[in-house]
C-alpha cells in the first residue's frame, strides 16, 4: 500500500497519531512528496482521536 501512496500523482497526506510511535519510512515518504502529518493527542485511530485535526488535514488546512 505504502508503494502505491507514493506513486501516485495527486497530493497525497499521511496522517501520524503523535502517541503512535515513530513512522519507519518516514523519510522515503516524504522525499516521494508525501506530506506526513503528525495530529496531536491521537492514537491509531486520528479520525476519533483528534477530529477536528483529521478533518483539517483533510481539508487541506493542516
């Protein structure tokens, strides 16, 4: 899945709970042009840990 996220020509964004741990392949993401976002205060699931900030990223605001 990660291969394909970094092919792709659109924006693309990958959201990182802050109390998730570090990204392995962090790095190679962004140098694909991955915008990596790390949201504050959320576990494995951003959506329902940080809503607002999920849906911020989403919207291109974060």
């Amino acid at each position: 899945m990660r291969t394909i996220l970094e092919t792709l020509s659109v924006d693309r964004a990958y959201l990182q709970g802050e109390c998730s741990g570090g990204l392995d392949g962090r790095k190679d993401l962004e140098a694909a042009g991955v915008r990596v976002v790390t949201v504050p205060g959320a576990g494995h699931n951003v959506m329902f840990d940080n809503p607002d900030a999920f849906v911020a990223v989403i919207a291109g605001q974060g």
